[in-house]
C-alpha cells in the first residue's frame, strides 16, 4: 500500500498517528455494530436455521436437524429437488443472457455518448429514465405492454404483420423467460452504459489521434485500442450487474409470479419461506444461494485478475 | 463525426433516436394510459385523453397516501441513518492507516453485494424478537443492510480523492480528528453527502423484498409493494388504470430528482463501482 501517510506509520509511530488511528476505530465502531446487527447477524442465524425445522408461524421452536434440509433418503431435501435445480438452471440463463446483452448494448449506447454532437445532454438525460424508474413500477409498466389482450406490444405486432395472433408473454412458457430478460435489459443497460461511459471518458486522447492519423479503420481501433483500454471498467461494471442478475427477485416476482418456467433461486428460497412457512428449508436455500454467489465472485475476481478497489491512497 | 464516412453520418442520429425512443417510449406509454378513462384503456393509442378519474381512484380505493408518506419516512430516515454513520466511517477508512483496513473494505463491499434473501429469515426473527414487525422501525433497520454499506463506500472514495494538506495544518493547530472531521471535511463533503444521501434514496425508496416480507396490513406498506399488491373487484382483471397512475405518481419526483442531479448521479455511480 503506497500511502503518503505511510512515512509516518514507519517512523514509529508519533503521539498524533496513535490518536488518529485510536479514533479511527472508535469512528468505526458505531457503523460496524449496525452492521453486524444488519447483516452478520442475520446472515449467521439464516444458515443456523438452515440445520433446522423451523416455522414461520413459530419461529422460536425448531429442532436441529444436520443436513436434512440439503439431503436425507426420506423426502430427499434441497438437493434433490428438481424445482430447485430449476430455479438454479433459470437463475444463472437469465444472469448470462440479460447481462450479456446489457454488455453489448450498453457498450453501444456509451460509444454513442461518447461522441460529440449536439443535444447529448438530453440523450444522455433521456436514458437516465429507466435506471431511474423503481424496478416494481418498471415490472407493472412492462407487463401492461405485453398485456396479452390490450397490450400495445401485441397490438403493434399485428399491425404490422409481425404477430399473428397475441402472444401472452408472460404466461408462456416459451416467451415468459425473453419478457423477463427483455424488461431488465431495458432497465439495466443505462446503468451499464454510464459506468462504461465514464471508462471511455477517461481513455487518453493521443493514441485515437495516432491511429486517425495512421487512417486505421475506426472498427480496428475499437477492437484494438478502445476494447483493451476500457477492459477494467467493463469487466467491474460487469461483475456488478451479474451480482445483481444472481439475486433478482423483484422483477420476476411482478411479472410472472411463481411461475415454475422463470423461477429464480430468490424467488424459490422466498416462497418456500413465506408461502409455504418452511424457515427450515427456505433458509438451505438461501445459504446455498449465498454459498453460489460467494462462489462465483471468488472465481470471477481470481479468474479474471480484477482489482476491486481494496487499495486506499 | 466530421472523419466519418457518409452512412455513418447519416445512420447515426437514427442510432441515437433508437436510443432515446427506447429508453423513454414505456414512461411515456404508462403516462398516456394512465390519463385514459377506464373504458378507454382497452383500445391501444398513443396520444393521452387527460382524464384524470385513476387519479382520484388511486388515493380513494387504498390508502395511497399513506403508503407515499410510509415510503418517504422510511427512505429519509434510511438516509440519515446511513450518512450519520458512514462520515466517521469513511473518515476511518479513507484517511487514517491502520492495520486491515483494506480486509475491512473488502467486507463492507461484499455485504453491499448480499443478496437479500440470504439473510431473510435471520432479519425476520430479528424483527420479530425486537417487536418491529409490521412496522416502519423494522423496514429501516432493514433497508441499512442496503444502503450502509454502499453509503460508506462510496464516502470513503470521496474521503480519499481530498488533499492532504486540508488536515495537516488542523492537527499542527492541535484539532483532534473529531473537530478535523467536523470542521474540515464536513463543509467540503456536501456535494458527496448530497450524492450518496439521493443514492442511498433511490435504493430504500424501490426496496421491495423486506417490504413486502415484513409488513401485514395495507397502512404499513411503502409504495413499491402498494402498486404490486393493487387489486380490483376480479380476480382476473386488474385495475390497470389505477396501477399506472400510481405508478406515475411514484416515478415523477424521481425522475425530476434524478434529472435535477445528472451528473451527481453519474459521479457517484461511478465512485461506487468503477475502481479497476
């Protein structure tokens, strides 16, 4: 860690860095017993329960119960459950596919910002509106659009020859995955699109003066010298989004319920959990929707040698 | 653009046209359906009618009012909370060298990371065992494991970006670091607060999972699990108008918010998560 306080830590130590570090950690206290109490709690007692049979209704009775809850030869448990499997196989094709897509076009919209021209100010303004709508209100907005008898999305595929008759979009099998991942990518890729912008804007102007000058062909420079450059930022603004595709549950909760067909693991642990009052076996797969997510980002970070900003100057 | 080859002159506004017509064509499509009188709404059309009766029907069939002002409490309060704890945090953090300082980092930004139902049915007993349940108290302890990590991190970054020289001469005039954070970073961070407090807004306003997890009746809900919850006579047929209104209603002040703060938001964004 290259700091400039660090001569002073390496000298020994002077009266006033002892005050300021015994401070700094008397600052900390108060924010990290909130968020014990928020989080590490919480997080303890969730995987606690996970050995357990606990109930909803009476959440202070409960027995513990080893691994029951992942896997017994009785009713089999989590890991045996094909609806669970299901959820999994959904939740990571709707984190690859949604995010994948939010790539590329937000690398397209932040491309196009990036250029100068007249009224970027209100482009830029204008998709700010999805990020900035609440994701329920999205999801309902959404679903009045793929509304299968008034919806406009199929009013205007018909009129134009595209549909042949109205699609019910969220409740069929075949479509209800696409409207999901349709509807994220709509509310997702200015998010993306700003952070990769805000990478572009930091690129250093000289090399795109030397490769203009060279006359190399503007598709070549993107691939060799804006990709390369923009690369780190990509690479944190995609890890973000997929962290959040993991975990989505709002979105499908609104749009199509409990359908088995887009099920995520979120929306498997909460129904277990509330609908069916197993706090138990919600809370296996909670855990192992943590274990899979916390496994994941170790893969992705270790893999793919990103640096995720543990350094202060 | 004056390098570029004619059709990519020419197909370049339809690029950003595209661009903007998808990101604002559904706002405005809910917009116009809400304005449509009940009977209206099952025709498609694209120009609004003013009709202003799901209004009126949004705040007399619920208690929308109530929902708005729940949604408003919580996410201030949320807010508050969050700044409160997290300047001193960041303070710590971004300007002091102590010893797993960047363990401790990496923590606050994993939990940032959480997802939500891992810690659902632990919150739900601490909810319970404190007596908050179905109440607003138990949605904000909630909404910090949200926005407290994120407050502090993005603070933090803040923290660091500051001169040196700005503490320097305070401690060699005696200050302790409480007054240096008081009388020094204070005044200078209020655009960062401004930021990371309409952030952190954002965040506990749209919250939907413990929301809708944690409270019971109609009078306690905030407005994302109002506007999923609204029902009609039927089982079957929604009451669409209503839902958009409400939907407008809710989304408005945002977006006025966010337009009003563009390039904070995007400023603070970026602290957050670019840091390759």
């Amino acid at each position: 860690m290259t700091d400039r306080s660090d001569h002073a830590t390496a000298s020994g130590g002077s009266e006033l860095t002892r005050a300021k570090v015994r401070s700094a950690l008397l600052f900390l206290a108060p924010m990290l017993v909130v968020l014990f109490l928020v989080a590490g709690w919480p997080l303890i007692r969730t995987i606690w329960f996970s050995f357990t049979d606990a109930s909803l209704t009476n959440i202070g009775e409960y027995n513990f119960i080893g691994f029951d809850n992942f896997y017994n030869s009785e009713w089999g448990g989590l890991l045996s459950d094909p609806d669970w499997w299901r959820a999994v196989w959904n939740t990571l094709r709707f984190a690859v596919i949604s995010v994948s897509i939010e790539t590329v076009l937000g690398l397209i919209v932040a491309l196009a910002l990036n250029v100068q021209f007249p009224g970027r100010g209100w482009v830029r303004a204008a998709i700010l509106i999805p990020w900035a709508i609440p994701t329920i209100v999205s999801a309902k907005m959404w679903s009045w659009m793929l509304h299968d008898q008034f919806g406009m999305l199929n009013d205007l595929g018909m009129r134009l020859g595209m549909l042949a008759e109205p699609v019910a979009w969220t409740a069929s099998p075949d479509t209800a995955m696409m409207a999901v991942i349709m509807v994220d990518v709509w509310k997702t890729t200015p998010f993306m699109a700003l952070l990769i912008l805000a990478g572009l804007q930091m690129l250093p102007s000289d090399c795109y003066e030397a490769a203009r000058v060279d006359g190399i062909h503007p598709v070549r420079v993107f691939f060799r010298v804006t990709l390369p450059l923009v690369y780190p930022a990509l690479m944190v603004a995609v890890i973000f989004r997929a962290l959040d595709a993991l975990r989505i549950f709002d979105l499908i909760y609104v749009l199509t319920s409990n359908s088995k067909d887009t099920m995520t693991m979120s929306v498997y642990a909460r129904q277990q959990l509330v609908d069916f009052q197993d706090v138990g076996y919600g809370s296996a797969a909670s855990t192992m929707l943590f274990l899979i997510i916390a496994g994941l980002t170790i893969a992705y970070i270790t893999l793919g040698k990103v640096k995720l900003g543990g350094d202060v100057r | 653009m004056k390098s570029w080859s004619l059709p990519a002159r020419i197909g370049f506004p339809f690029l950003l046209l595209a661009i903007a017509l998808f990101a604002v064509f559904p706002f405005y499509y809910a917009i116009v359906s809400s304005l449509k009188a009940p009977t209206e709404l099952f025709t498609v059309s694209y120009a609004p009618s003013l009709n202003f009766s799901n209004y009126a029907s949004v705040f007399a069939e619920q208690p929308f009012g109530r929902n708005i002002l729940n949604s408003v409490v919580v996410a201030v309060v949320v807010v508050a909370l969050s700044l409160g704890l997290g300047v001193t945090a960041a303070f710590a953090l971004g300007r002091v060298q102590f010893r797993g300082r960047a363990a401790l980092l990496l923590t606050i930004l994993g939990v940032s990371m959480f997802p939500q139902v891992a810690v659902l049915s632990g919150m739900f007993e601490l909810i319970r065992a404190l007596g908050i349940y179905n109440s607003l108290p138990g949605l904000v302890l909630a909404n910090l494991i949200l926005t407290l990590p994120f407050t502090v991190w993005v603070l933090t970054t803040f923290m660091r970006e500051l001169p040196k020289e700005l503490e320097e001469a305070a401690y060699v005039d005696g200050a302790t670091p409480l007054i240096v954070v008081r009388r020094v970073f204070l005044p200078i961070m209020g655009p960062a607060l401004v930021t990371t407090g309409l952030l952190a807004f954002i965040a506990a306003w749209n919250e939907f999972l413990f929301a809708l997890t944690f409270t019971l009746s109609n009078e306690m809900r905030t407005v994302p699990v109002a506007i999923a919850l609204i029902t009609g006579g039927s089982q079957y047929e929604l009451p669409w108008g209503n839902i958009m209104a409400a939907s407008v209603i809710v989304t408005v002040p945002l977006i006025v918010l966010v337009l009003i703060f563009q390039r904070k938001i995007v400023s603070g964004l970026t602290a957050g998560a670019v840091k390759g």
